[in-house]
C-alpha cells in the first residue's frame, strides 16, 4: 500500500494533483491512498511518523510554511520522501538539506509527476542488490538503503538507517562490487558511505541520516568534499 498526503492550501491545485496521481498510479497495480491537507497547520496537528510514503508540500503556505514541514518530516519521520511543490526555484538549496526527494515546479507536465513517482518509487533491480555472507546466512541488501560500510574488526558492518549487520566477509571483500557505484565514496581507511545518505556536514566530519558521525580524512579531504558537492549538484539536478 503506497500512502500520499498533499498538503496544499490551494484546494484547485490539491485536486489536480489528486487526478493525476490517480492516473498515474492506477496503471502501476498498487494500491494506494491519498490523503489532502489544507495546510500545514492542518498536516503537523494529525502527523505522525510512518504513516506516508510520500508528501508533496506546496511551499508557500500560511503560518506553518512547506519549509516547516518538510523540516518535521526530516528529523521525525526521514523514511517519507518529500516532494515540493512550487511557483519558484528559489528554494533548491534549502530543500537538499530537508532531503527532498523531487521539486515540481507549478504548473507542472504529467510527465514530470510521472519522473517523480519513478525517481521515489523505483521498481526493484536485482542489479541494485548487494550480496552480504553473514555467520547466519545471506542477506539481500537494496544498495539505497546503506548508509555507509565500516571496517570494525576485520570484518565489514553495514550500517542501515535502523539497524546494522555484521558480515563475515572483510572489509575489501564486501565494498568491492560497489566500486563502480558513483552513489558510495570512500572518505577515510576502512569507512564507505552513500551520498544520499549524508545529512549534513559539520567541519571535517559527514552527520549521516542515521545520526551517525563519520570523520573525514585529512589527506583526501578536498577531494570527498568536492565529490560530495558535485552529487549534491547532480541531485538537484535531477528534480528540475
């Protein structure tokens, strides 16, 4: 079951949204609810966590702003993709550091809405799977939900956003398939992480969307901070 709230406080742009959710998502077989919000006022009074997959927050609102929102979404629920709905692209920057997940600009193609559904709910890949031996078995991990891989002991942990798994493979054994992966960067000896993941940084060191901190090492510390500013860019890019 896919859960959509709208939260708009334009009751004609909530509709048409509405209808053209509909018409993209019946097609997929999914079942699906949405529900509408006439503010944000309205939204944080009924909110709570885990009860959307998904929010498209207009950002212009009353006296609870989509910023707002959006920024209650991000620390008490960071598992519900954000998608902004707005007149302007003046607030590209701050939305990366909500985590949004997808900027439509109003009024918006069918086709965009449809690239914003994909881009937040993509079909499983089996190519995305990473294989990882553990002493109990195999797991099947998705690749996007990993926020980074440590080295602890000789032996690789898998950081999640809830929970981690130790495998009983090393470090360079089980980081190797995804050395190719231009998602994951290594920013010191024996920590890995994903980009997406990174929520904010503080001087020298990467705040994770787990609340993890991960230091940055001195001597590639240039080099990780460019990576890190050229993805941020391509991820903006893709929401345009």
């Amino acid at each position: 079951m896919l859960r959509i709230a709208i939260i708009d406080d334009l009751s004609a742009d909530r509709a048409v949204l509405r209808e053209a959710l509909e018409r993209e998502l019946a097609p997929r077989g999914a079942a699906f609810t949405i529900e509408e919000f006439a503010s944000g006022e309205e939204f944080t009074a009924a909110f709570v966590p885990r009860r959307y997959d998904a929010a498209f927050i207009d950002i212009y609102m009353g006296e609870v702003s989509g910023m707002e929102v959006a920024r209650l979404l991000y620390h008490r629920d960071p598992a519900c993709r954000i998608i902004f709905l707005t007149t302007s692209q003046e607030f590209m920057l701050e939305s990366y550091a909500v985590r949004a997940t997808y900027y439509l600009v109003k009024p918006f193609a069918e086709e965009r809405l449809r690239q914003a559904l994909d881009f937040c709910f993509p079909a499983p890949d089996p190519s995305d799977l990473l294989t990882v031996p553990t002493k109990s078995g195999v797991q099947m991990l998705s690749r996007r939900e990993i926020v980074c891989i440590e080295s602890i002991a000789r032996r690789g942990v898998v950081r999640l956003c809830e929970y981690s798994i130790e495998s009983a493979a090393t470090f360079a054994e089980l980081t190797a398939p995804l050395e190719t992966d231009n998602r994951f960067l290594g920013i010191g000896r024996g920590i890995l992480i994903q980009l997406g993941h990174v929520a904010a940084q503080e001087g020298s060191d990467f705040i994770m969307d787990n609340g993890l901190r991960l230091p940055i090492a001195r001597r590639c510390r240039s080099e990780v901070l460019r990576s890190f500013q050229a993805f941020a860019l391509r991820e903006m890019e893709r929401g345009l």
